[in-house]
C-alpha cells in the first residue's frame, strides 16, 4: 500500500461530475513501418510486456472508511489488460474531424475509481492508412512530466521493440480491511498537528518577504488570483468537451525568439494571446483588459525523475493581450513570465504541497461539489481565464509497436471557471497544440487553433522586417 500525497489526492477531491481530472494524448502514427504489418494485438502486447515501467497502470483507489484520510494505491488484485486498451476505428474519411470528435468524447467520460486509473484505445480508419492511440490517465497518479515519462516507457527508438530492461515481479495486494486502513490513516494522522505548525510558520515567513520583495524598486510583480477579466471563457461548465489541435514550426518559433527575444515558452504564450485576441474580439468580448494564465511548473529534482505522482507548482502570468502590436506583446509577455518565475522562487516550491496535506477528504470533495452544483464560478471574478502548459518533448523519431509516430497532441483538464486548456508539447522540430475546451463555454475551439497560426505569421512577418 501506498498513501497518496495530499497533492496527488486534490486532483480526486476536485473532480466532479463537469470537472474531470484526468490528462490525454492523441499521437498519430504510420503503421508503413511496422515489421511483418500492424495488428492491435501487437499494440496490447507491447503494453502488457512494457507493464514493469508503467507502476500506475497496475493500482487503483482504495477509500478511507469515512474519508477521515486520503486514498491509498494498491496493487489491483483484479487487473484486467483487456478493459484499459481497447480498439475503435472511425467513420470515413477519418480526417482531424474525426479524430478530434472521437477524442473529445473519450475525454468527456469519467474514468471508474474502482479501476486502475487510465484507459487506453487504438483508433483505426484514419486516412492514408494512419493509426492512432488515445489515452487518458487520472492526474492523481501524474503530472506533465511524470506523463511524458509513461508515454516514453511505451515507445521506441526504433521499429523494432526493445524488450523491457527489468523482470515483471509484480504480485497484487490484497484489499485491506476496514480496520487496516483506519488504523494506517491513524497513525499518519497523528503526525499531523507538527507538520501543520511548521507550514505555518514557514508560511508566515514567506509571506513576508513576498511583501518585502514585490515593494522593491522595479519589480512588477504578476496578477493576483481573482484579478482576471471575466469572458466568455469563465464560466461553470458542463461535461461536455471539444478538443480541437494544430502544430507550428519549432524553427519558425526559434527564429522569432532569436529575433525579437525571450524564450520559446515565451513565444507560445505570445502565439496563445494572439489567438485568444482575435477569438474574443470575434466573440464581443472585451479586449482592453489582459488575460491571465495559469501556468503549471514542475519542481521535480534530480533524484525525483522516473517518480510517478505530482511535483508541480503554478505561477499566474499575464498574457499581454490587451496590447495590439505583436511585439510590444511578446516583450510585455517575457517581463510578466521573468517576474512570475521569481515569485514562484520567492514562495517556494514545496508550500502548495505541505499545506494540500491537511486537507480534509469528505469535506474538500462536498465543497467542489457545491461550488459546481451552485455554478459559483459564474458569481465571481475567474481565478484565471484559461491553463496554459508547455511540456518538451523529443526531436528524434519514436515508434511504437513499430509504427512511426508522426504527431502527439497533449489534452489537460479544464475547471468551473476557466473552460479552456492549451497544452503544448514539441516532437520532431513541431510544436503541437491540444485544445480542450467546454463544448458550451468555447463552441469555436478550432477557431482558435487556427489562431496559432496567424498568430506566427505575424511575429515573423515582425521579426524578419528587423
């Protein structure tokens, strides 16, 4: 058995019926390059013989009677392979349409706690002979990083499949009895009132110099929670999703950060405010006040790389997009993202994950509840507009079950408040952009997709005039 962190926990107590916490990929791939021909049952076989690196994929839940503590993993007694990867093919011409409808819907869908927390399908019918795999895993059990590192375990540098560096030693637990884990959850309890103290305290003295320091001659500090404009993006959602994905040129994004500054995170944010600009503008939102986004940060160290679970904080930046000129956006995008990132080292890494420690199970999961059944989120200014997430991946080819990958476009969750996420993901000198969307809140999400795109255009058009 296994306790969940109090961060890894939060993601289950903020699930609700609209609000799902599970994070996807779509990747698209040629089975051209399959040794001996693409079969799905090479697929699931690559999955069971690869199951040694992929701890989360063999444990579930298991509650604390009366939620008095968070969860624990164990290992699922009842595995069962055939109910996580599973086979679809999509309607002709199985062109993006297709293959967007199909993935919005999978995600729409709440994955079963009484399951080990992913699923799994290869989609078929794609045009040009293409394939297509589609998963989902619950965001208790990963976070970007950890999920780049699950997706790197299932593939291959090569056709050929690389048989697993580590024997399957794997045996299930058995389920623990009511009594076990009230008494497992008692004794972890009673370490808490020290640890809650030292939060405090640590707390105290952060917030403090937080004060001392955003007081000091030139720093701007970033947007506090709660001073985002409200749009037609912030509001209570619904389950229902759109998901819509575009890609750009890494060297074309390169090229603009050469020429015209800061960083390529920078750039993205800046192709992200661009889009979002002529969106709402379109919408008959207003555009005079600046969005502000939600960036996700790993804090995972060294010896923390190959862990499963999150090691994330997040940082509030300005999107800049209530200036006009492209530039003068993007310049007023890498101050706003230099001054957040020294915020965020200024509170530090760890105070998010100390304090979700102490949250109280029953009650951190009615309260989301209420604040979803309630649609609060329409009542009061949007913590943020939208979430924002840039996770680098490969330059060099993968395969999986011998098929080349030739595209993988990340999807993240959304929330009451904020109904639209763009996660980023590089592969193979492209930039790809996976949008998730509330299917009410943001009806036009291939709209801003394509956005991205004359979003570049403009920056380079900038950035070659200089």
């Amino acid at each position: 058995m296994q306790r969940l962190s109090g961060l890894d926990a939060t993601f289950l107590y903020l699930e609700t019926p609209n609000n799902h916490m599970h994070v996807g990929l779509t990747a698209v791939f040629d089975p051209s390059t399959v040794p001996g021909g693409y079969a799905f049952e090479k697929v699931r076989e690559l999955v069971r013989r690869r199951l040694p690196l992929l701890k989360p994929f063999r444990r579930r839940l298991v509650e604390v009677p009366f939620q008095i503590h968070h969860p624990l993993w164990i290992e699922d007694p009842d595995f069962d392979l055939d109910y996580h990867v599973r086979r679809a093919a999509l309607p002709s011409p199985g062109g993006d349409k297709e293959l967007a409808e199909f993935a919005e819907e999978f995600m729409a869908r709440p994955l079963d706690r009484r399951r080990p927390l992913w699923e799994m399908y290869v989609v078929e019918g794609l045009e040009n002979g293409m394939i297509a795999t589609v998963n989902k895993t619950h965001h208790a059990a990963i976070d970007g990083v950890s999920g780049a590192e699950l997706v790197v375990n299932l593939l291959d540098l090569q056709p050929e499949p690389t048989p697993p560096a580590v024997e399957d030693d794997w045996s299930p637990d058995r389920v623990p009895t009511d009594v076990e884990l009230i008494a497992f959850a008692m004794t972890s309890l009673a370490r808490q009132p020290l640890a809650a103290a030292k939060s405090a305290m640590r707390t105290a003295e952060m917030l403090l110099n937080l004060r001392r320091r955003n007081r000091e001659p030139g720093v701007n500090p970033p947007p506090a929670p709660f001073s985002a404009p409200r749009t037609s993006l912030n509001t209570s959602i619904t389950p229902h999703r759109r998901f819509a994905y575009t890609q750009v040129s890494l060297d074309d994004v390169k090229m603009v950060k050469n020429t015209l500054g800061g960083t390529v995170n920078d750039v993205v944010l800046a192709l992200c405010s661009g889009a979002l600009r002529t969106y709402l503008a379109e919408n008959g939102d207003p555009v005079d006040r600046s969005l502000v986004a939600m960036i996700p940060i790993s804090v995972r160290s060294e010896d923390q790389k190959g862990a499963m679970g999150n090691r994330v904080s997040s940082m509030l930046v300005s999107l800049a997009s209530d200036i006009a000129d492209p530039v003068e956006r993007l310049c007023a995008i890498t101050d706003g993202t230099k001054q957040a990132k020294d915020q965020e080292k200024a509170i530090g890494a760890d105070l998010l994950t100390d304090w979700t420690e102490f949250a109280a199970p029953a009650v951190a999961a009615r309260a989301a509840r209420l604040y979803s059944n309630m649609r609060i989120a329409d009542r009061h200014n949007p913590l943020f507009n939208l979430t924002i997430s840039n996770v680098p991946g490969p330059n060099f080819p993968l395969y999986s079950a011998g098929a080349r990958m030739i595209a993988m476009y990340p999807m993240g969750p959304i929330f009451d408040g904020a109904g639209l996420n763009i996660t980023v993901m590089s592969y193979m000198g492209n930039v790809n952009f996976g949008l998730v969307a509330c299917r009410e809140t943001v009806p036009r999400v291939w709209d801003i997709a394509h956005y991205i795109g004359d979003a570049l255009e403009e920056l380079k058009k900038a950035a070659d005039r200089r």
